[in-house]
C-alpha cells in the first residue's frame, strides 16, 4: 500500500448508523483491516450462496410474487455489498506505472 493510499483511507465493509460511509487510515494491518477482510469474505461468501438460492429458486415453476420480492431485496442487499468489496479493493490497487 502506498503513502497515497494510507491517507486517502480504506472503505470499510460498514457503515454508520445514519448510513454514512467508514473509512480507515492506516497501513491495513491492523486488527480493524483484518476485521474488514473477514467481514468482506463473508459477505463476498453469502453473495455466492444467495446466487445459489436464486437459481434453485428460479428454476422452480411455482414461485409467489411473495418469494420473488423477499428475493429481490435479498439480492439488492448482496450487489451492495459486493459493489462496496470491490470498490474498497479497486482502491486499494497498486496504480499501473
């Protein structure tokens, strides 16, 4: 991790209770940093099961408008987890020379 990077600050896999980004400064070895990878391969971890269950779920022929909604803000939960995993990576990424 650069100097650059340390001090832009990394996004956490969180937020604050009024929805606010969290961001830390640091090296990112730190019991924060290793906090926020578990947190992020679990929700990277959850994603994948959850793509599972809709698959499953999908592939059926009888499924309520009730299941599909549930579903849906399942999923919705998931990509914004994820998006948020991957821009925290993305910026943590060496520039390119």
């Amino acid at each position: 991790m650069t100097d650059e990077q340390a001090m832009a600050g990394r996004l956490l896999p969180w937020t604050t209770v009024e929805g606010r980004p969290c961001y830390l400064v640091g090296d990112g070895t730190g019991y924060v940093s290793r906090l926020a990878d578990d947190i992020e391969d679990v929700q990277l971890g959850m994603a994948d099961d959850l793509l599972g269950h809709a698959d499953a779920l999908l592939a059926e022929r009888r499924v309520t408008s009730v299941e599909l909604h549930y579903l849906a803000l399942r999923l919705t939960e998931s990509l914004r987890d994820v998006k948020r995993v991957a821009e925290s990576r993305g910026a943590r990424l060496a520039p390119s020379p």
